[in-house]
C-alpha cells in the first residue's frame, strides 16, 4: 500500500540522471568541459538528445557559436572530475590539465572527445530553446564512440558493470547498481518445460 503523499512546488525532481562531462571547442585553445545532468535522448531515428545550459556559462558561447559538442558519460573513477568540472569555469581554469584528463580528436565532430569516458556521443546542433534559467540546444547524433575494454568479446555488448558509471540525484553522485531485467523481460513467455 502507498504512503501518504506531499505537495511540493514545482521543482527538477524527474531523477536519477546521467552525469556527463560535455567537451567543446574548435581548437586545442579553446576546448572545455561542463558539467551536465539535464541531458537525454529525444529521438531514435534519426539519434538526438539534447543538454541544456545556463547562458551564463563559458561552454554556452563555444557551442552556440559552433553547433558542435561531445557527450561523454561518466564513470566512478570521472566522479571527482565530473563534479570539478561543473563548478569551476573554463573562463579561468584549463579543466583538461587540471583534472589530468586527454582531449582526443572526436570522429566527426571538431570539439574534442574526453578520452577517459568509455561512451562519447558525437552531436551537432539542430536547434536551441530558450526556455528561462537554460536554453536547450537539440542536436543530432552523429558519432558514437565507445572504449574497447568495455565490450564484452563474446556478445558484442557494452558492459555497464565494468564501466561503473554514475548517475546524479538530488545534489548527489550514485554509482550504477547491478541489472534486474532487460528490455521486455515483464512480458516475455515462459519457455515450457
């Protein structure tokens, strides 16, 4: 039976959420990392997401100006970084050599790829919403790269466990925990016996 429920204004409560880094820029000079927990898919075909941000950031201008960011997901050992990264500004800080972290050429995009993130989501700007304390900037997927040392050789498949990535809630960082079904396992048959 449910508990009694409570009204609170309305609010960001819609988590867990990734917590990414996203990497911009056009040149060695110019490349950045922000923190981002407002981020998501928002079609499959063709693959988009978004992220939003606060205008006020120094990453704001690089992506605005050129329609181009990566989307790297976090992991336990990014932890530190990833929460580094969302409070100290690009303006005054290199945050790839301050977190000792390596900037690599993305495949298709000119804004680097964090090579340290097991999943880089290569993304160009399709539109951007202003929508009050973020704009949302809509992009098309246009790349996907993923370290090796986390697929599974024998299916092919991206393993979650061995990357330990991270989500964010609430003000706070949580490691991912173990799997406890897939896509249509509430609905699949039963195999005779």
């Amino acid at each position: 039976m449910a508990g009694k429920r409570e009204n609170w204004r309305p609010g960001t409560m819609i988590y867990p959420l990734p917590a990414v880094l996203v990497s911009c820029g056009e040149t060695q000079q110019e490349y950045n990392m922000l923190t981002v927990a407002w981020t998501g898919t928002i079609c499959s075909t063709p693959a988009m997401c978004y992220i939003s941000v606060r205008p006020e950031r120094h990453s704001y201008q690089i992506i605005k100006r050129t329609g181009e960011f990566v989307i790297n997901l976090t992991t336990e050992s990014l932890a530190r970084a990833t929460d580094w990264c969302g409070v100290k500004s690009g303006r005054e800080e290199d945050k790839f050599k301050a977190m000792g972290l390596t900037a690599i050429p993305s495949a298709v995009v000119k804004a680097p790829t964090v090579a340290e993130s097991p999943i880089s989501v290569e993304c160009r700007v399709k539109q951007i919403l202003p929508l009050g304390s973020h704009d949302m900037f809509i992009a098309e997927v246009v790349n996907v790269s993923v370290d090796e040392q986390y697929i599974d050789p024998e299916s092919g498949k991206f393993d979650l466990q061995r990357a330990k990535l991270i989500a964010y809630s609430h003000g706070e960082y949580f490691k991912l925990g173990e799997a406890i079904g897939h896509f249509g396992w509430s609905v699949r048959k039963k195999p005779k016996k």
